[in-house]
C-alpha cells in the first residue's frame, strides 16, 4: 500500500482533463441552444416555466436527481463517511417514504389545480398574506443557498485543483444564466438530464478505480470498523446527538420532504409532463438516481479514510477544510490516469450547474406569480410573459452571482446558510399540511403557525451558528485519525492546538441541525391549528375538495354521517369541477394548460 503524500506530491490538471471539462461546458451550452432557438417558442410564461407540460418521463427523473444533489453534498457526503462514521447512511432510507408521501399525498393536489408558482395554493386555500410569507421565505433561500452552493465547492476545488475559484464561479453562472434564461424550463430540464449522467458516471469511476486500490471490500471495511465509523443504529433518543438513527430517519425524512413536496423547483418539474402517473413514476426514477449517487458517494467515504488511516490531510494541513478531503485524493491517487480529474471536475461543475439553473428557473416563476401577478396585482397578458420570465431569469441569475462575492468576504455565512434550508423548510411544509390535510384550518392559524415557526426554528439555528462562529463546538462526534504515517510534516505545518475556552453553549442551540425541519413543521400545524381554533375553525364544508388531499377526502368521505355533521364535512355538493385538458396544439406540440372548469365551481380564496 503506497503511503499518502502531500499536497505537492499530488498531480495537477493535464490537457486532456481541460478538454473533458470544457466538453462538458459546451455540451451543456449546445442543449440550452437548441432548446431556446428551436422547437416551439414559448410565448406565454406557462409555455416558458412549465415546459409546455410535454417533458418526458426519464428526462424529468434525471433532472430531479441533477437537482436534488448539490456539489456541496457530493463533497461533502464523502467528507462526512471519513469524520464521523456511517451513520448518516441511514439517510438513504428516508427516500422510501418520501417518494410515495409526496406521489400520493401532495402531489395531486398540485397537478390538478396545475399552478405555475406552488404558492398560489396557499392564496386560494388561505389568502394572500400567507402565499406572499412563503414566497419571500423561498426567495430568500434559494437566492442565498445557490451562491453558497456554487461558492463552496469551487473554493474547495480551487485549493486542491489549482483552478481559479472566480473562473470556475463565472463560468457556472455564465452557463447557467443564457440556457435558463432562454430555453426556459424545457432547456434546464434536457441540461440537468446530461448533467447527471455526466455526474454519475465521474463519481463511480472514481470509486471504482479506488476501491481495488485501496485493497479492496474487505481491507477496506476492516479499517473504519477498527476505527469506530461503521455504525447504523445509534438508537439514542437524545435530540442533541448530531447523527443518530432517530435523527437521521425522521429528521432527514422531514427535510427531503420540503424538497420534494413545498420546493418551488421540485413542483415546477412535476408540472412539465403530460400527467399524473408520469409525474409519480419520475419521482419514484428519480428517488431511486438520488439512492444511487447516495450509496457511491458513502463508498467513496470508506475508501478515503483507509487511503489517509495513517495521515490525516486535514491535521497535516494539506486541506483547509473537510470538504476538500475527495478532490485531494483524486489528486493525490488518479492523476496519472489522464482524463479523469478532468471527468471529476466536471460531475461537480455538473452538480452545481443543476443546482444553479433550478433555482433561477423557479425563482423566476416565483417573482412572476406571487409578486407581480399577486402581490402587486399587475396584469401580465399572455403574449409577454414569456419575455418577462426570460429577463426575471436574468435578474435573479445575476443577483445569485453577486451575492457570491459578499458570501466570500463575510466567510462566516457559509455556515448560517447551510442551515437555512432546514430553518425555513419544515415551516413552508407546515403550510401546505395545514391546508391539505386539515380543513379546520383558516388564514389565521396559517399565518401565526409559519411565523412562529420561523421565530421558534430560526432563533435555534441561527444562535447555535452564531456560537459556533465565535469558535465553539456544538458536537463532538470526530471518529479518530492519525498522522503517525505522514512524511509531509513540517515546521509549519505541525498540528494546532486551540487553547481558547469557550463556555457550554445554550443547551437548546446543541439540538442537532436534522430536526430543525421537523421542529418547523410541528410547530406551524400545531399553533396553526390552536390559533384556527380561538379565531374560529374554517368550515370544512367551505373549503373546495380540490385544495384538499385525496386520501384525506377519501377518508372524510368514508365517516359515518353523524360525524360528518358533527365536524361540518357534508361536502357532497361541494365537489370542484374535474380540471380537464381541452385542447392540444399539434402544431406548437405541447399540450394546452388551459382549464375547463364550470364558473360557479372556480376555486376561491378563503376569507
């Protein structure tokens, strides 16, 4: 077994690896050409943000799995394997239940009312005021969250690879920017589909020329059993163990469930094939492409720590940061294999490209939706919403791209942004519950529960980052290393120790950061539904069958009647109109949104 070396021992970018990545850009570019400058042109924002409703099945799969996974966790998946262990696999577990909660549960209330932003379900559910909260919620994440998510990886690149962290930054957006921003949702879809095969096949080669490297299944395996990091049921209830099996299982359930059922870039996706069961069956396809990046990236996890058992890159300063750990060790072990940090380099460029278009795609619904047509009640005719959209892309693009320049200088936000998903995710699926699953709730106990959720989950997160700022540390759950082997040590790169003293941070702040979803969401259906309770609860029989779960009006449909008077469910002669698909337009070859709903049946929003 060859001893790691440092850094400079590593190899560096041949010709061949810039050839691949630049392959790679253009490819991307020529899809998001084809898509703005043939076919048929989108005319009306719908045409644009929706695709038409006429993207496939496979491509839209693939996209949600290009979209799902970041550059950050393809990084950092592998980095968390080799610091604290396996017990965040458990992870890959949650994707069983959140595939069929979302198909079967929320789904089909967003494919039968077909709306272009997700939050105009909470305006025609509760009222204005509640859609406009969720958006700016969205807004701000997303906008903030692509920055860091392009920033962080290519930093992390730079200090390994020797690539330029603007370039490699610019280029992102560069790219990103022109096919969103002309091809509409149609080009990000076909893009993200060449991205993630793209993606899949550079992280698998690198796992696969590894493992035999490093001794195979079983030298493999025996190193991080000896070390304490193959471990799946910490079954410890304590809420501030960062990973156990609790927090992992339910707490990750949580959290991909904002992904997959209260995430504007998810929803919009769903809504760019034909129907129902092609949205499912891509959703199912694409939890099963998410499962399968996940269980190469924990492999590749198991394959770094027995490649540096004995010299710890980060102690021995060869990295700055953990996440840096996997492009070290391609750099460091496969360089010499011409072509493939350059097929490495571009699956993460890939990541962060899917990442990026999605969220201006969406962003730009958004905008258009919920604070144009909503919130300011502009009135946009069709024939200009598509050029709109295409300037909102724009905008939005280039504000991500901005604000990875303040991400730098204020380096600290890293952290807090990280976390923001989390804060913000489980309150917006506490609001979409409420008005899916609960009929008693009214706009009322929507507002005070999205609020207090974000008061509550956000004072948590944000004050456990802001004591880890001032240099604490919140968990400490580091599985052992060595630098016993390293021959790269020096006069100044010796090991560090911190002798700074930091008092016991607020027990509240050592929650671990998995069950700020689950907390959001708790307390948005709970004091949603106490402060519907005291303002008095909707009726259920006011509130349209269409804004309500299948499952749930199937289970309501199916008490007994003195119950339903009891709970005020007679709803039969509430039934909406079914949403019918009234035209295809053969020529343009997408199928027609427009919706055939009888006038006195036509959702309204509740008071």
């Amino acid at each position: 077994m060859e001893m790691p070396q440092c850094l400079d021992a590593g190899g560096s970018f041949h010709w061949v690896d810039y050839t691949i990545l630049a392959a790679v850009l253009v490819g991307t570019v020529l899809i998001g050409m084809f898509y703005a400058w043939t076919g048929p042109k989108s005319e009306t924002s719908e045409d644009f943000l929706l695709g038409g409703g006429s993207m496939g099945t496979v491509p839209m799969a693939l996209s949600l799995a290009a979209g799902f996974i970041t550059a950050i966790e393809l990084l950092g998946n592998p980095a968390e394997m080799y610091s604290s262990g396996t017990q965040f696999c458990v992870i890959a577990l949650t994707l069983f239940f959140v595939a069929p909660i979302t198909s079967y549960l929320y789904l089909p209330v967003f494919f039968k009312l077909q709306f272009t932003s997700a939050y105009e379900y909470l305006e025609v559910r509760f009222n204005k005021f509640t859609r406009s909260l969720a958006a700016l919620i969205y807004v701000l994440q997303m906008t903030l969250y692509t920055s860091v998510a392009v920033y962080a990886p290519a930093l992390a690149l730079s200090h390994v690879t020797g690539l330029n962290t603007y370039v490699a930054v610019t280029v992102v957006y560069l790219i990103c920017i022109f096919y969103s921003s002309q091809g509409g949702l149609k080009a990000v879809i076909m893009t993200d589909t060449f991205q993630a095969v793209v993606l899949i096949v550079s992280i698998l080669l690198v796992l696969l020329i590894g493992f035999p490297k490093e001794g195979g299944f079983n030298a493999i395996y025996q190193a991080n059993l000896e070390t304490g990091r193959i471990e799946f049921f910490n079954m410890s209830p304590n809420p501030t163990i960062r990973h156990s099996f609790w927090s992992v299982l339910i707490g990750g359930t949580f959290y991909w469930l904002t992904m997959y059922c209260s995430n504007q870039a998810s929803i919009q996706k769903y809504l760019s094939v034909e129907n129902l069961g092609s949205a499912q069956r891509a959703i199912w396809t694409g939890s099963i492409g998410v499962l399968i990046i996940f269980i190469i990236n924990f492999c590749t996890g198991l394959v770094l720590f027995k490649h540096y058992e004995h010299c710890d890159p980060l102690q021995s300063h060869e990295i700055h940061a953990m996440d840096e750990i996997l492009p070290l060790y391609v750099m460091n072990t496969q360089s010499h294999l011409v072509g493939i940090p350059g097929l490495f380099v571009s699956g993460i460029f890939a990541a962060s490209l899917g990442t990026v278009a999605a969220a201006i795609s969406s962003l730009a619904a958004v905008c258009m939706k919920d604070v144009f047509s909503s919130l300011f009640n502009m009135n946009i005719p069709d024939n200009k919403g598509a050029t709109i959209s295409k300037w909102l892309s724009l905008f939005f693009g280039l504000l991500s791209f901005g604000l990875v320049f303040i991400v730098e200088q204020l380096g600290s936000v890293l952290e807090v942004a990280l976390s923001f998903n989390g804060i913000t995710g489980g309150v917006t699926l506490g609001l979409f519950s409420l008005g899916m699953f609960l009929p008693w709730a009214n706009a009322k106990g929507a507002m005070a529960g999205g609020i207090s959720g974000l008061v509550l989950v956000g004072w948590i997160g944000f004050g456990a980052q802001a004591y880890v700022l001032r240099g604490g540390q919140l968990y400490d759950d580091d599985k052992p290393v060595s630098i016993d082997g390293c021959n790269c040590l020096n006069a100044t790169s010796g090991i560090h120790s911190e002798d700074a003293h930091h008092e016991e941070p607020f027990w509240v702040y050592k929650i671990s950061y998995l069950w700020y979803s689950v907390m959001g969401w708790v307390v948005t259906i709970v004091v949603g539904m106490l402060v519907s309770w005291a303002t008095g609860f909707e009726k259920p029989s006011n509130v349209d069958r269409a804004y309500i779960s299948p499952p749930v009006n199937r289970l309501l449909s199916s008490l007994p009647y003195e119950w339903k008077v009891k709970l005020d469910i007679i709803i039969e002669n509430k039934d909406p109109a079914p949403i019918h698909i009234i035209s295809r337009d053969t020529q343009r070859g997408h199928v027609n949104l427009a919706l055939n709903l009888d006038s006195e049946n036509l959702p309204q929003p509740s008071k």
